[in-house]
C-alpha cells in the first residue's frame, strides 16, 4: 500500500455507496484488510505508509485497536446501504509490523470483524510479522483468537543484504520463528525480496535454499523497486550504493522459480508460490480476481462493486475523522467499463489459471504473445490466456498488448 494517495472525487457525506456497488454482492467475495501503520524502524526502501514512534505526535498505539472498531461499526452501516454486508471470507493484517502491537488488540480487532461480519467457514486470516516481533506465547495467542496464517518479512538470509534494505532483524531467529508459528497451528510464508544493490546471484540462492529449508507453506519473492523519495533512492541518486540491475533481476527471478519448484512449491501468481499448490493466500488471489475487500486503517483503500476509495493517510487524521462520526475515507472512484477490463486484463495475466479470453475485446494479439513465447499456446486454444515463464517476466508487456 503505497503512501501517497491518488486523486479522485470526494467522498459522499457519510462515505455512501452508489446503489449499483451493492448488484450482485453475494456472488463475490468479501475481505477484510487492517492496515497496522507503526514500524520499528523504517526500512530505506519502503513506501508504505507507515510510521515510527519518533514520527507520530499525538496518536497512540495503544488504542489503535479501539479506532479500527469504530470503522469497522461505520463499515457495517455503509455496507448495509447497499446490501453489500457479507461474511469475511479472508482477513489481512499487514503494515507496517502488525505485531509491534499486543497479540491481544490484533485478536481484538478479529473478534470485532467477527462480531459485526461473521467469518466464513474456513475463513483465512493472516497476520504479517518481523520474526523479532514475535515469541511462541504471542504467536500462541493469535492463533487461539482465530488466527490461521502468519507471513513473516524474512526479505534476505544474507547479513549485508539485511543492511542495504535497513531491515533490523537477526537472520539466526527465523528457523525458531517459523518453528514457534508452526508449532501453534498457523500455517507460515516467507517473504523475500530479490535485486538488492549490491546483492550477488550467490547471496540470493543462499537465500531461496534458506527458506526452502525452512519448508514453510508459501514462498513470496518480490523484485526490490526503487521509489522516489524513499532513503534508498536517494543514496542510489548519491552514489552510495549501485542501481539496481533489471537484467540480474530476471535472473534472480527465474533461479527462484527453479528452485522452488524443484522443492515442490507451485506457482500460481507471478510472484508467489505454495508448497504443493495448496496452501496460496487466498485473500491476495481476492485481489488479483476483483473481489471486494473493505481496507482498514489510515490509507487504506477499499473496493466494493466496482468503487474504490482509500482513507486518510496520516493515523491522527483517520482517527480524528472517526472520533467526529465522519468517513475516514477522503477520496474514490467510480470504474467504468473499460477500466474494470483493463484492470481484469492486467490482474488476470498475472495468474497461472490464467484470463478468460472471452473478457478481451480484441483477441487478435494472442497469435503473436504466443509467437514471441509470452502466453501457453495449449492454454490459450483452451479459452485461457496464461503466461509463460518469460511472460512472468515481462507480464507489462503482455498486459499492454491485450489491451
């Protein structure tokens, strides 16, 4: 969730949703995500919008957990307008460190989501985690308040690529970590983040064999990108650190395919994979497949049949807002036609089920995405258009051409 907010139209009094957000609800998906906004540190190359003790004035974290519940009662009224209420599917409580708060407030805010929502059978829930941030009591705790899975920010195994991303935690906790959440019953993800300045293709396989030792359920990779304004560009832009290489990147990335595969885990969106092709997250495929989600928390954006709105962005203000009755939310659009297919076209090639070809106006461009190697020539005479490994690579460029 990036920090800076998009332009868009003001919000209605009351944060109301056009009628037509609520047309067939019950045939889609309903997830929650909580943003947790508060870091220990924060790390150079992060855009998010989040925040140190030293940089917030006048909030408290203590009773972050009592503000996200009133959002959670204004959701219910909002949703109930349109006929949009539903059980929780999913629910994502990312950051930030959600576990730089008590295991309690996060069991809190679930029991709230719980009370005014209802959780669906099997619901997934999700609590991201720094391995530092957490002990075998804490992860213990979540997982009896209704916790299932824990994403842990692993990012590297390699010290100095630890330092180059600012991050703070000690390679040697994770194995306990991991071993703690799996002793409680979650089910664990590693995150890892590859093409670090300075990072060689040694020290990234010393860090995919890591977290494959450490069998957790689900592997992320994502590629490192250099934000504006963000402590890690501006010592790019100095000369304190190398740029960072697109070409080593894909290298990086097609090594992390191979190796997770060779140890049994399956992709199934560009970057991202799970043991045996069973245990995906399903709240991020909700995103990926256009399903509704409310955001909770400062910045964090919702969509709901086809509007999406985003909340403001400092936590004083957010709460402020919802102290006074108002909507936090501070802007929205409403998509049009073209837009959602756009956005379908976009989220779909990302997925190794693939598009449904019957969503694109013009298939005359799939002949040469399969000419060039880009899209799985069986799959696209089965009706689905689903890249290859090297349309992974250049998933932009395939999105461009279908649209």
């Amino acid at each position: 969730m990036p920090s800076a907010l998009p332009d868009g139209e003001p919000l209605p009094a009351g944060g109301v949703l056009p009628a037509e957000a609520g047309a067939g609800a019950r045939e889609r998906d309903f997830g929650a995500y909580v943003h947790v906004p508060f870091c220990r540190v924060r790390c150079g190359y992060c855009d998010f919008n989040t925040y140190t003790a030293t940089e917030l004035r006048g909030v408290s974290q203590a009773s972050y957990h009592e503000e996200v519940a009133l959002e959670i009662a204004f959701a219910r009224r909002v949703l109930d307008g349109v006929g949009a209420a539903r059980e929780l599917r999913t629910v994502f409580f990312g950051g930030g460190t959600p576990t730089l708060l008590p295991a309690a407030h996060l069991v809190a805010m679930l029991a709230a989501l719980r009370q005014t929502f209802g959780l669906a059978a099997g619901a997934e829930v999700t609590v991201e985690a720094n391995p530092d941030s957490v002990t075998p009591g804490s992860l213990a705790e979540l997982a009896a308040g209704g916790v299932t899975r824990v994403s842990f920010g692993v990012q590297s195994a390699v010290p100095h690529v630890l330092r180059t991303l600012d991050r703070t935690h000690d390679p040697a906790n994770v194995p306990a970590a991991v071993a703690a959440a799996k002793a409680a019953g979650l089910e664990v993800s590693v995150d890892l983040i590859y093409g670090a300045p300075g990072e060689s293709m040694d020290d990234w396989r010393t860090s995919l064999d890591t977290a494959i030792a450490l069998e957790p359920h689900h592997v992320s990779a994502y590629s490192l990108i250099i934000e504006e304004g963000t402590q890690l560009a501006r010592r790019i832009r100095r000369g304190e650190l190398p740029d960072v290489e697109a070409d080593m990147q894909a290298d990086m990335y097609e090594a992390a395919d191979a190796a997770l595969g060779d140890a049994g885990y399956e992709w199934y969106e560009v970057s991202n994979w799970s043991r045996g092709g069973a245990h995906p997250s399903r709240h991020n495929l909700s995103y990926w497949r256009d399903a509704d989600w409310w955001g909770f928390g400062p910045g964090a954006h919702s969509h709901v049949g086809g509007v999406r709105w985003w909340n403001a962005k400092h936590p004083a203000a957010y709460a402020q807002r919802l102290h006074a009755g108002e909507t936090p939310g501070v802007g929205r659009e409403v998509l049009d036609e073209g837009t959602k297919r756009f956005e379908r076209v976009m989220l779909g090639v990302r997925l190794r089920e693939g598009l449904d070809a019957q969503v694109l106006v013009d298939r005359t461009p799939v002949a040469g995405l399969i000419a060039d190697g880009l899209v799985d020539a069986r799959a696209a005479l089965g009706g689905r258009i689903v890249p290859t490994l090297r349309g992974r690579l250049l998933g932009d460029a395939v999105a461009r051409r279908l649209t």
